[in-house]
C-alpha cells in the first residue's frame, strides 16, 4: 500500500495567485474562523482572473480579505 501525505500551500500572494494561473493549478478555496476552524468553501478550479480584492476560479467570483486559496502540494514539495 502506498500512502501520500498530502500537504498545501496557501496562495496569498498576487504574485502566487499569478502563479498557479500560469500553470494551470487547481485551486481549492477554505475559510478559516478566528478559533483557526477551516471549512471548506468551494473545490475551486483554475484561476481566471486576480484583483486586488477578489480571485475568479472556475467562473466563481471569491473574495480575498475573507478565504484562503490553497493548492496542494504532492508529498517531498516544499514551499518556497
């Protein structure tokens, strides 16, 4: 049997956010409460369109100041 830890990367930058639009990566969108609870918001997909203010995903428009944006990242990857 073969098991992989799946970790992630939170995309927070425009810079990042760029990134993984470049790339074609699926992007996965959670909200995370004041007590550090994380739930999931929506399976996301690939970045179409960064603002200041919102990231478009999948034709889905979510707001930056309230969700995170995270890719996952395969076992052995680090992030930069």
């Amino acid at each position: 049997m073969i098991i992989v830890k799946r970790t992630y990367k939170v995309l927070r930058t425009d810079m990042e956010l760029f990134g993984a639009a470049l790339v074609q990566a699926h992007v996965y969108v959670v909200s995370v409460d004041e007590e550090l609870r994380v739930a999931f918001e929506d399976y996301g997909g690939v970045v179409e369109e960064v603002k200041p203010e919102s990231v478009k995903i999948a034709d889905k428009i979510f707001m930056r100041d309230q969700l995170e944006f995270r890719i996952h990242l395969v076992s052995g990857e680090r992030p930069e």
